[in-house]
C-alpha cells in the first residue's frame, strides 16, 4: 500500500521529464518554460483563480468516474453528463420567476443538472445490469446523444435569437464570484461553487468509507459474487453508482453556468468530462484524492495556455497523457 502512494509521484516525474524532452526539441529551455509557466499561474493572481476555476469541473467529473469506479464500472459518460447538465441548469435558471428566492432558485438550478446528469448514468447502468451492455459502449453513445440533443434544442428552442447561447439565468441563480467577496483572484472565473465540489467529495469519502452502504458497495466491487452470497444486493449498488456519477458530473454546472457564464454556449464543457478521467485513475478513485489530481489537471491546462506564445499547448496534453499511462502500468504491477 506505501509502495503504491508513490506511483503517482513516479508518473508526474516521468510526464515531466518527457515535457522537458519535448520543450527542448522545441527550440526552447525547460528551465525557462516551466519557471515561466509558475510565475504565469500559481505566481499570478489572476492564473490562480483560473487554475482554481477548472479545479472545480474537474473535481465534479473526476468524482463521476471514481464512484462508479468503486463497483468495477468504468464511467466515461462525464462528458455527456455534464453537457446535458449544464444545459439543463441553465435553462432551469432562465425559466425560473424573477421573484424566487436566491436559496431556491441555485437549489433548483443544481438539482435540474444532477436530474439530468443522474438519468444519463441510470441509464447507462440499467443497461448494465439488465441487458449486460458494456458500460464503455452506453457511455460512449450516451456523450453522443446529449450532446446531439442539446445542439438541437439550443439552436431549435432555446437560443437567443443570432446567438449560440441560451437566455442568461435570473440573478438569484447565480453563485457569487470569490473576488466579489473576497480580494483574491480578481477578474478570475473562480466562484463558490468550489465549496460544493469541496462538500462532493467529503460526502462521497464519508458514504464510500464510513457507512453500511459503502461497504456494501466496495464489497460489491470488490468480489460480486461473494458479495451476492453475503445477501448485498450487487444491481442495485452498481445502478447506484451510475447514477450517482451522473448526477456529480451534472453537478458541475453549478460551477460553469451558475458561477461562470450564467448560461449555456456550445462548446461550454470542452473536454472536461473526458479529462475528469485522466483526474480519477490518477487519484486511484479515492474521493479526497481526486482534489490534488484535479489541482495538477487544472494547473497542467491552464499553464499550457499560459506559455503558449513560446512552447505549443499540445505538449501539456502529452504530459496528461503520459501521467494516466504511468499510471495504469504501475496499477497494472501492483
């Protein structure tokens, strides 16, 4: 078990050292980039509550993959999840009357994205279980038909006219920015929906860990069949699981529409639910862990952004993709 906490360790060290490799067929110092590449986050204000910005969607897909996770399922429906949720807040949030509480009105807004998410992982998990398809292949499909059915209804019912978007949501749905509050991160995207995603992962961590119906579900993913023979009912914790990641992914939207863009555009999730699974295998699935890795995710896309002009963004991504792969052998030897 001590042996395998430093299998992360090891897979950033070699993603850094293939980046470096990579900087220097560039044309340019190592060193220099990635001394540039602190000093334009972490060293900045600003690159903080960016990095801090896409820490918060990160954690909310990365959770969706770890729960189901934790019953042998491997989620990669985040993408399509979050889609759906976010638009499914969003208009939520502009349908809503001018009158509604401010209270009501994001619980509303979040629980129409968490309905949406939680149907898609249903779905994909009744399909598991009852007709035993591949939850990869559902997922898969799932992404594709979210996102074909909110392309339609945006651009058939819900955009604002000439535009790509949906109408803004009232302001009592909105989730304050930090800098409104607090003098940090100024003109930086970063709300409090970070304390939802922070309160995400201590609920699942305390459900996974610390209750009857955790154990029940880690046993089940675990040994199904012993599990099955103890009397713990395996389908219904792995249709749990689903929808659950589901309903986490949709959840994000709090943080992209309500404290973010306060409404829906194509293109808003941008890969998001696709890297929340580069953020769990990191993690190993483990709830409280997936806060680090999506710390590293968030800093590794927006410093890719961030020193651009001198090094193409790409290489950022190779250095994702090198971390999960790192990963997965070192999982594989364990």
């Amino acid at each position: 078990m001590l042996r395998r906490s430093f299998y992360p360790i090891i897979a950033i060290m070699a993603a850094l050292a293939v980046s470096a490799l990579l900087i220097l067929a560039a044309g340019r110092d190592p060193v220099v980039i990635f001394g540039k590449m602190i000093q334009m986050t972490f060293g900045s204000d600003y690159g903080t509550g960016q990095i801090m910005f896409r820490m918060t969607s990160l954690i909310f897909t990365g959770l969706a993959v770890a729960i189901p996770f934790r019953v042998k399922l491997f989620n990669i429906g985040g993408e399509g999840q979050l889609l759906g949720g976010a638009f499914a807040a969003a208009v939520a949030g502009a349908l809503l009357p001018e009158q509604t509480p401010a209270m009501a009105a994001v619980i509303i807004a979040c629980l129409a994205a968490m309905m949406t998410g939680g149907s898609l992982g249903f779905l994909s998990g009744w399909l598991k279980i009852r007709h035993d398809v591949n939850e990869v292949i559902s997922t898969i499909m799932l992404n594709f038909l979210a996102a074909a059915a909110v392309s339609y209804l945006l651009t058939s019912h819900m955009a604002v006219p000439s535009t790509a978007h949906t109408p803004d949501i009232i302001a009592q749905a909105r989730i304050a920015g930090i800098d409104d509050i607090a003098d940090i991160w100024r003109k930086a995207p970063a709300n409090f929906s970070m304390l939802l995603a922070a309160a995400a992962c201590a609920s699942s961590y305390l459900l996974l860990y610390k209750t009857r119906f955790g154990y029940e579900m880690r046993a089940t993913g675990l040994q199904s069949e012993a599990a099955r023979y103890a009397g713990i009912d395996t389908s219904f914790h792995r249709l749990a699981a689903m929808t659950a990641g589901g309903a986490v992914a949709g959840l994000g939207a709090a943080n992209l529409v309500l404290g973010y863009k306060h409404s829906f555009e194509a293109g808003l999730t941008s890969g998001l639910g696709f890297t929340g699974i580069a953020v769990a295998l990191l993690a190993y699935a483990h709830p409280l862990w997936i806060v680090p890795s999506a710390l590293l995710f968030g800093f590794l896309e927006y410093g890719g952004l961030a020193v651009n002009a001198y090094v193409p963004k790409d290489i950022f991504m190779i250095v994702q993709a090198v971390i999960i792969i790192v990963v997965m052998i070192t999982a594989r030897k364990s």
